[in-house]
C-alpha cells in the first residue's frame, strides 16, 4: 500500500511541475507585466531566475494574476 500512495504523491508532484511549467511560461510572457508594473520590460535573463519560482508558486501567482485583471476592468 506504501508503494501505491508513493507512485500517487510522484503523479500528482508531476501534474503540478507540469500545470506551473506551463502557467510559468504565459505568465513570464504576459502577465507578470500585469501583476507588477514594475517587472515590466524585464530581460530574458530575470526572466529564466524567476523560471523556478513561478512553477513553484503557481496557484499564488495566477489569483495574483486574476486579481490584476480584475482592476484592470474595474471603473
């Protein structure tokens, strides 16, 4: 039974490496502008340190992420 919960835990560690890995990269290509001004124009080199942290943090990012659009559309 160990085995059968350890295989679950590598899965579902993967399935959110992989979900990050994607959101990381429309993030760091459009929407980190959005959420922080500040980072906007940054250089690809900013971009690929932050790379890990961004799979890593995902979910915080994306309601950061939707948060920003949501004043965007606010009057």
């Amino acid at each position: 039974m160990n085995v059968m919960a350890a295989e679950w835990i590598v899965r579902l560690l993967g399935v959110y490496s992989g979900v990050g890995l994607v959101f990381a990269a429309v993030y760091l290509a459009i929407g980190i502008g959005r959420v922080d001004p500040a980072a906007r124009g940054v250089s690809l080199r900013f971009r690929l340190l932050i790379t890990p942290g961004c799979v890593a943090l995902w979910p915080y990012l994306a309601a950061r992420w939707v948060r920003a659009m949501r004043k965007e559309v606010a009057p």
